[in-house]
C-alpha cells in the first residue's frame, strides 16, 4: 500500500492516482480538514460497502456525501428548501453537514439500502478531497478511525493494510477540530441538529426561519 505526501510532488498526478484508484473501485483514505476519513465513489457499491465493513458499522448506517460544488447538489438532492439554499450559498465550501433527500433513481447505497430517504452531504474546504470531488464525482466519505472511536489525526496511527485500502494521501498530523454543524433540511421547518463549527448565531443570521436546537 501507497503512503503519499500531500506536500510534496505534482497536486494534479496525486489526483490522477486517487481518481484511478476509485473508478476502480477502491477505497483510499485522505484527510479531511480536522482528521482522516475513508472514501469511495459514491455510486460505486461495493467500494461503499467495504469502506462500511472497515469501519466495523451496523447494518444501516450511511455514509456522508461530499461533492466538489455546491451547484453539483441539485443533481443528487430535491425539495431543498430556500433557508437551505441561502446555508448552502454562505457555508459550502465549509463545515455545515445538511441532511437532504435524495434525487430519485439515482443508483447508489450508502449503507441503508436506500430506506432513510435522507442522506448528509456538503462540500469540503479541505483542499485536496475538494479537488478530488470536482474531478472525480460525488464520494463515500466516514471517519477512518472505526466506528465509535475518536477521529484519527495522525496518519501513523492508520492501520490498513493494502489489501483494504489502495493508498493513503497524507498532509502528516492533523489539528483537531470542532465536528461539522449539522442541519437537518429534509423536513419542514428545517433545524439544526448539531451545533459544531458554524455556531447556531452563525446559521440564523443567515437563515432566520432555521430553527435552532
């Protein structure tokens, strides 16, 4: 298994490795803005459900979406709702995770067999997986620490192997932050459901009608 330094050599080869690797049908892992998460092709599904399986999840659980653009939303999402869509225009790229429902047809499994009818995305501010989701797609991302442990920030303590992931894409140690803020915007009135790194005053001055936790 590949350990490769985001801080050095070619930012667009390291992207042409990651995105090869996922149309394959691999998982890699690479850093988020506060940690280390796992991430697969969204569509692609047993990529989604090893990532899954090497995190140790309960049957049901999903994975988060992350996509290169907040225009890129209209194609995965419906019924987003105006407050939603003024949170979007202000907080992505950014740490505001928003639970939408999903468009429908669309082919992929995030963990729940599609049953929820809802699912959490939002555009990362962490540059290389940004980059990664505007070439490549919308991607499968969970935590790389297994399920209820604390997130990993530092890539010695990954401990894959390369029959379970095909590369690790290293920025070295990670500080560790607040956790996104979450909104729930698949139902009326749309909430806050978790209040972490934009502060519940951030998204009401933005979004009176969001109701706060």
């Amino acid at each position: 298994m590949a350990t490769i330094d985001l801080n050095s050599g070619s930012l667009s080869e390291h992207l042409a490795k990651a995105t090869a690797a996922l149309k394959d049908g691999y998982v890699i892992v690479a850093p988020l803005e506060n940690s280390y998460a796992l991430v697969a092709d969204a569509f692609f599904h047993d990529a989604v459900r090893a990532l899954h399986v090497l995190r140790g999840d309960e049957l049901g659980i999903s994975a988060q979406v992350m996509i290169g653009s907040s225009a890129a939303v209209d194609g995965i999402a419906r019924e987003i709702s105006e407050p939603v869509r003024k949170l979007i225009n202000s907080f992505w790229p950014g740490q505001l995770s928003i639970n939408l429902k999903p468009q429908r047809g669309l082919n992929w499994d995030l963990g729940d067999g599609q049953q929820l009818d809802s699912f959490s995305v939002r555009v990362p501010s962490a540059d290389f997986i940004l980059q990664l989701a505007k070439m490549h797609g919308p991607l499968a991302v969970a935590s790389a620490a297994p399920a209820g442990n604390s997130p990993i920030t530092d890539p010695f303590d990954l401990t894959f192997t390369e029959l379970e992931v095909a590369a690790i894409f290293s920025v070295g140690s990670i500080t560790q932050g607040p956790a996104t803020t979450v909104v729930s915007g698949d139902s009326e009135p749309a909430r806050i459901v978790r209040v972490g790194a934009i502060s519940a005053e951030q998204i009401t001055a933005i979004a009176p009608d969001i109701s706060a936790p």
